[in-house]
C-alpha cells in the first residue's frame, strides 16, 4: 500500500525509517566522542580506537551489500526489522565489554545489524511513497537522520559523565525497540518479485575479505612496519579478494552489485561523490571530538554540544533541499555541497589551544553544516533515480557501502598521515599537528567530490517524474509497476 504524504501511514513509515538508520547513525558520533575515555579505562593504542571504529564500518561496508539483496528478496520491513533487533543486542553487548578486542568485536556484530537495517530504510521510502513524494521523504529522512549523527557527540557527552561510555551502547536499546513497534504497525512489506537465485554470500565474503585485509594492513603498518610480514600477508589478500570479487561481478549470472548500475554516468558519479565526501567527514569525525577534548580541554558534554549548529542547520534546511533538488536539478548542489564542506574544515583548521568558541569553532560548524545540508540528500535521491525501482535496496547498498568503505579508509589512513601512532592523540601538541594535516587532506577529498558532481545529469530526478506519470493507483504496490528497467536507465 503507498503512502499519501502527510498521512497516519506516511509519518509512521518516516519515523520507523529515521529511527533505525538514525540509531545506527547516533551510534558512530556518539562512540566518537566515548573514545577518549575507553580509551583510557580499556588502554587502548590509537591502532585500538582505529579498530573500535573500523571494526563496525568493516563489517557495515562489506555485508550491506548483500543485505540490500536480501531485503529485495525476503521482504525489505522484514530483513529491516531483523536488523533492528540484531542491532539492539549487539548494543548490549557493547556496553558490557571488558577489554578492547571484546568491544572490536562486539562492534563488529553491531555492523552486521546496521548493515541489515541501513539499505532497507531507504529502500522502504522508495517503494512506500509515489515517486513525486519520493525527495521530499528522503529530505525529511536525510534531515531528521542526519541530526542524530551531530547531535551524537552531544548526547555521548552528556552519556559519558552522567556514568559512563557504556551508556553510549545502551542507549540504542529503547530506541530499537520504538522502532520495531512503528515498523509492525505502518510499514507495508515489498520486494521485488522478478529476484531469482540464491543471496550472493559468496560475492559478500569476497567483498569483506577484501576490505578487512586492506585495513588491517593500513591500520597496523603504522605500528609494525610496511614491511611486516603480518602487514604484507593482509594487504596481498585483501588487494587479492577485491579483485576477485570485482570479477565475479563481471562474470556471474546473478551478481550482487550489477555492473550495468555502473553503465549510468549518473549513478558511477554520484557514488564517487559519495565515497570521497564521506571519507573526508569520517576523518573529521574522527578527529574534532579528540582535538576539542584533548587539545582545547573541553569536557565530553562541552565538546558534543560545539556541533549543536550543525543540527539546527541539518533540521531547517535539509528537506528543503531534497524539494529544491527535486525542482531544478541536484547538479547545482552536488557541486557546491563538497566546496563549502570544503571550506568549512579549512576553518577548523584554525580550532587549536587558546581559541574561542564563538570566533573560532562557531563559523567551522556553520559551515560545515550548510555544506551537508546542501548535499545529502541531492544526492541519496540522485543515486536511487539513476537506479531502476526494482532494484533499489541493492542500489541503496552500494551506496551506503561505498559511504561507510570512505569513512573506514579513511580513519585508517589518516592517523598515519597525520603521524599519529601509539598514545600520540593523547599529546596536546601531537594531536593539533597532525588535526591540521588531516584537515587539509578531508578538504582537498572534499573539492574532488564537488568537481566529481560536474558530470552528473541535471535532469536525472526530472526525469523520474515523466517515467511515472502513470504511476500506480492508490492500493497498488510500486513493484508491481516497473518490470524492466525504464528509459533513462538503459541509455
């Protein structure tokens, strides 16, 4: 059943959508800003609070490809529910860790959950609203998700001293909850039913061997050495699994990532796009609650609440960008999003000991966060209009997998770059230097991105509009509507 736009159904479906990814979305800022205290209580290395983070994105990135599939196969609410609740108790088990390899461990599992739930919130506002509503509700989605990853920080401050970082975990349990009950009752389930074939398991352990050997090689090189037989092993095996996953892509009958995706210059830029600006945001995120607590003394709560503007600027602006996308075209923002998010990490290179908040830190957030709320959803909604409707949830994957696979390398590369390696973040000094090296490194990515978003077309969403002038009736489901690839995917 589709959703009219502003009824029962279609605020339940928003807030069973904005819940699950937005859960999984507060949980990496909210540990961003726990990790200098785990850091403490667990002693972990840099190499230990790299993999507290990579070990999440790792499994994330690597399995949310196969759970797009298994949505379009088995039931989007259903694989999306099923990630939920995995979620939730891998949660719990986070928050009662008692050694660093634990808690990696346990976050890996948390991946697994957001990998399952991730894709099938997008996919569900795909099939669950007329395509005419498809950018606003992914505009309120963007908007409303994207204020629980800034508000993390601040949430994970005020976790952090009211007890302790395991709260940061535990806190993802009411909200799993909540969100199980809004998907029972107001999501409708869809899949696509010309799937056929088994889930490409085979193709997804290739993909996760791959990424895993490639940052286990990158993150621990710093410590052991390039020339580590450890390192040389990971990186041979990961470089080796990618590319073998890459050919059963190209050779298999069924693959899990359809190379003809890729045939659209569209959908090939908008996910380049993608990958570059969301690593250049997870080395920033990374390193800003670090720099703020360690370098400039604020405490967690202090330094969570330094990103309120970006919050109060994700709220007002982002649904009103995926409309104005929706009207003239994304190509404007996809260009000038990356530039200005560009331009705000060049200010937070000025955040160091002795600055201000109001002169320094506020105009950085600013912004930062106008350049998010430019570009977000432009372009989530630009890569699902390049992508036929019956494969969104596998669409929906591959971005979100080329997102997390951005943020994962870069928290891997970055600390080396930035010459951070052992117990360096603790030192003030150390810290500021290699903050500022890093920076520079996320706005040069960020500028690549803004150049990339050039080649997308200008009339990819208007585009959707005349492919579903007749779009089903009210009752009818889209999938039944679209059985084979429209026009503007072939081309």
């Amino acid at each position: 059943m589709i959703a009219a736009w502003g009824s029962a159904q279609a605020r339940g479906v928003l807030v069973a959508t904005i819940l699950g990814s937005g859960m999984a979305m507060l949980d990496g800022t909210i540990v961003n800003v726990a990790l200098p205290r785990i850091g403490t209580q667990l002693g972990a290395s840099v190499a230990g609070l790299q993999w507290i983070l990579d070990g999440y994105l790792l499994a994330l990135a690597s399995l949310i490809l196969v759970a797009g599939s298994l949505g379009d196969r088995y039931g989007r609410r259903r694989v999306f529910v099923i990630g939920v609740l995995w979620f939730g108790a891998a949660s719990v088990l986070s928050g009662l860790a008692v050694s660093t390899a634990m808690l990696v461990a346990t976050r890996v599992l948390q991946g697994i959950g957001g990998a399952l739930l991730t894709p099938g919130s997008l996919a569900i506002l795909e099939t669950a609203f007329v395509r005419e509503d498809r950018a606003r509700a992914i505009g309120v989605w963007s908007g409303l998700g994207g204020i629980a990853t800034a508000i993390g920080p601040l949430v994970g401050g005020l976790l952090v001293q009211v007890w302790s970082w395991r709260l940061a975990f535990l806190v993802n349990v009411p909200i799993a909850a909540a969100c199980v009950w809004f998907a029972q009752r107001y999501v409708p389930e869809s899949r696509d039913e010309t799937t056929t074939g088994r889930p490409g398991m085979l193709d997804s352990a290739l993909c996760a061997a791959g990424l895993a050997g490639l940052t286990a090689a990158l993150v621990e090189a710093p410590v052991r050495g390039i020339g580590d037989p450890v390192v040389v092993i990971a990186a041979v095996l990961g470089v080796a699994a990618l590319a073998a996953f890459v050919r059963q892509q190209i050779t298999s009958a069924d693959p899990l990532v359809p190379p003809a995706l890729f045939r659209v210059r569209t959908f090939t830029v908008a996910n380049f796009l993608t990958f570059v600006v969301y690593a250049a945001l997870g080395g920033v995120l990374l390193l800003l609650v670090l720099q703020l607590q360690i370098s400039l003394g604020y405490s967690p709560t202090a330094a969570g609440s330094a990103s309120l503007p970006i919050t109060a600027i994700m709220l007002v602006l982002s649904g009103r960008s995926g409309a104005l996308a929706q009207r003239i075209g994304p190509r404007c923002q996809l260009v000038a999003g990356p530039l200005v998010i560009a331009a705000g990490i060049l200010l937070m290179a000025r955040i160091a000991p002795g600055v201000s908040y109001v002169g320094t830190v506020l105009p950085a957030m600013v912004v930062f966060g106008l350049g998010l709320a430019t570009v977000v959803a432009p372009v989530t909604a630009t890569v699902l209009a390049a992508a036929p409707e019956q494969r969104a949830g596998v669409a929906s994957g591959v971005n979100n997998a080329i997102a997390r696979a951005g943020s994962l390398l870069a928290i891997a590369v970055l600390p080396a770059i930035a010459g951070l390696t052992g117990a360096a973040y603790s030192n003030p000094a150390a810290l500021t230097a290699g903050w500022r090296i890093s920076l520079y490194v996320c706005a040069a990515l960020s500028v690549v991105g803004g150049l990339a978003g050039l080649g997308a077309r200008n009339d990819v969403l208007a585009k959707v509009r005349k492919v579903d002038e007749d779009h089903p009736a009210p009752g009818e489901t889209l999938h039944c509507a679209i059985t084979s690839p429209p026009t503007y995917f072939r081309r």
